[in-house]
C-alpha cells in the first residue's frame, strides 16, 4: 500500500526536505522542481496527518486514540530507534507493550490507520 511505504519512510523524507546533498565534496541544492514536488507531497500528506490525528483524538473511543498513536509511535517519532534493540525486541513489541495489547492488534490498527489516511491524502489531492 502506497501509504505503509510513505509513512515507512516519512522520517527520512523529513530530514532532507529543504536540505543540501554532498557529492565528492562538492554541496549540490535539490533542483526546484524536485524540491517543490517532494514539498508539495509532503504538505499534502501532513495535512492528511492532522485530519486523522484531529478524529482519533476527538473520537470517545479509546481505540481510535490508540491507533493514532501508535501510528506515531511507530513512524512519526523515532523515540524506540535504538532502545531495546540489544534486547531483540522490535518496534511492534515494543509498541504492544507499551500499549497492553498483543502484536496482532498493533497490525490491525496499522492497517485501519493507513486506510484512513489513504482516503484523506488521496481525497486532498483531488
């Protein structure tokens, strides 16, 4: 799904927008076109974000809440990068735990948000 790979990679894609790459020494700026394209792409789905993060905190459902933050805890912060990996544990089981629930259902709510925000980035777009 188009919108696990975003988010997969949102981190990354933050750190570099507006930023310089080196090559061999020599600082070289992202073309205007590019810059503008990947700007665009990530202020729509930013906008997508909010939306979802706006219904889940608003929703009375605990669940909802959960789903969002999971979804933050998983892609949009990069607090569990290194804790606990000496351990062999992973980001899900992590995340499970820290919610009491099992890694099944942090799956499930992965899914549930990435269909919702696919229907909200794709709904801005158009």
């Amino acid at each position: 799904m188009c919108i696990k790979k975003f988010l997969k990679n949102y981190l990354l894609m933050k750190r570099y927008i507006h930023t310089t790459t080196r090559t061999s020494n020599v600082e070289v700026e992202l073309d205007d076109d590019s810059d503008t394209r990947i700007t665009f792409i990530n202020d729509q789905f930013e906008r997508a974000l909010d939306i979802f993060k706006n219904v889940c905190m608003e929703s009375k459902k605990p669940e909802d809440y959960r789903c969002y933050q999971i979804i933050y805890d998983l892609y949009l912060t990069d607090e569990f990068e290194h804790v606990d990996y000496l351990q062999g544990e992973d980001k899900i089981s992590m995340i499970a735990e820290k919610y009491n629930i099992n890694k099944r259902t942090v799956y499930k709510d992965i899914d549930k948000a990435s269909s919702i925000l696919s229907s909200l980035y794709f709904g801005i777009l158009n």
